[in-house]
C-alpha cells in the first residue's frame, strides 16, 4: 500500500518537471519565432519567484544556495496539460 502512494507521488514530480522543462522550451521558441507584438509579449512575459543566492564562506570552501523559477503563460500552460496528461497513471 505505501509504495502506491509513493509512486504517485513522483509521477506526480516527473509530471511536473517534464511540464516545466516542456513548457520553457516552447516558450523559448515561441520568442524566436514570433514577430514582436501584444501577442509574443503576452506569451512569453516571465514571471520570476524564489530565493536569492546565499552564499557561505568558510574557510576551505564557499558553498551558494538559490533556488529560482521562471515561468510564463506557455510553461503554465503545458504544466497543466502535462499533469492533466499525468493523471491517467496517478
């Protein structure tokens, strides 16, 4: 019974992950590819969240923290249908 509940779980991850990987990339793309205009803009406006690099001195080594996301209105898109996608083996 737990290791049903497990591999939900990271299909559920996995889901995630390849919907962001996915998503940047058609974003990425779609700034190539598309003229510059409302539409371009709107589809790939970044929205960026998360923590700002921490970095730790010691003496033998310097060890950096950060984690950051960016997302836009395609890697949205394509994470839900990815995990709408997902759901048939959840």
């Amino acid at each position: 019974m737990r290791g049903e509940g497990t591999k939900k779980f990271w299909t559920f991850v996995v889901a995630l992950v390849v919907g962001m990987i996915s998503g940047a990339l058609v974003s990425e793309l779609l700034r190539m590819i598309l003229p510059t205009g409302v539409v371009r803009d709107f589809l790939t406006y970044k929205i960026n969240f998360g923590f700002e690099t921490i970095t730790l001195n010691l003496a033998l080594m310097e060890v950096s923290f950060g984690l950051k996301f960016d997302f836009t209105v395609v890697s949205l898109l394509f994470v839900v249908a990815v995990v709408y996608y997902f759901k048939w083996w959840l």
